[in-house]
C-alpha cells in the first residue's frame, strides 16, 4: 500500500518537475533505501522506476544523487537544471560551452613560449 501512495505522489508531482525536484528524489530514494519496489515483485530499483515511475531513468537517479549530495534548502536556491550541472562537474564531464572554452584556452596559450629561468649563482 505505501508503494502504491509513493508510486502515485511521484507520478503527480512530476508534472512540475522543475519546482518539485527535491520531493520527488526523496520519495524515490526511500523506495530505494526501503527496497519497497520489491513489494510489487520488481528484482531492481532499476526496473520499478523504467516500468512504474513516469521519468526517465537517468533522470530519477539524478534527482536521488541530488538528494544525497545537495543541502535542501542550498539546493532548492537554484534550478534543476544547475543542480544536474554541478552533478556532471562533479563526475568530471564538461558541458558542451566548458569544453570548447576549454580547448579555446589551451590553443591561445600553445603558441607562447614559457621565459627562460634565470641563471642561478652558487657565491
């Protein structure tokens, strides 16, 4: 029964995923942690949220990570999609504009050669 009613909450809340982000990874997370998507015969989180939760899977996880990961009230300052940002900083992926700054960066500075040391006396 407390799967049905968190499968439900979920599901409605998810059509303003962007105001309820926090609520929805935190009902996910305890559905994980609890194992209750074992109550409907499911063997993996994994599969409950593919088969159950009306988000894509990569995204539910997400919001789970951000539950974990971010302060509520700190997170709740800023959008989903800046908190899914920080989680990809954080695993070490570039968005598309850091990488080409990036290699902008590193090309502007490949020409310049670095100035001699100078000698150094041993009086």
């Amino acid at each position: 029964m407390r799967l049905y009613q968190l499968t439900g909450r979920i599901n409605l809340l998810r059509k303003k995923l962007e105001k309820n982000f926090m609520e929805i990874g935190s009902l996910l997370a305890t559905v994980q942690l609890e194992g209750l998507y074992e109550a409907k015969g499911f063997s993996t989180f994994e599969t409950f949220v593919d088969r159950e939760i009306e988000l894509p899977r990569g995204t539910a996880l997400k919001l789970i990570r951000i539950v974990h990961t971010f302060d509520r009230e700190a997170a709740l300052d800023y959008p989903l999609d800046r908190l899914l940002g920080a989680l990809a900083a954080l695993d070490g992926e570039f968005t598309q504009g850091a990488a080409s700054h990036a290699q902008a960066s590193s090309r502007s500075f490949a020409g310049l050669a670095m100035p001699p040391k100078a000698p150094i006396r041993w009086d």
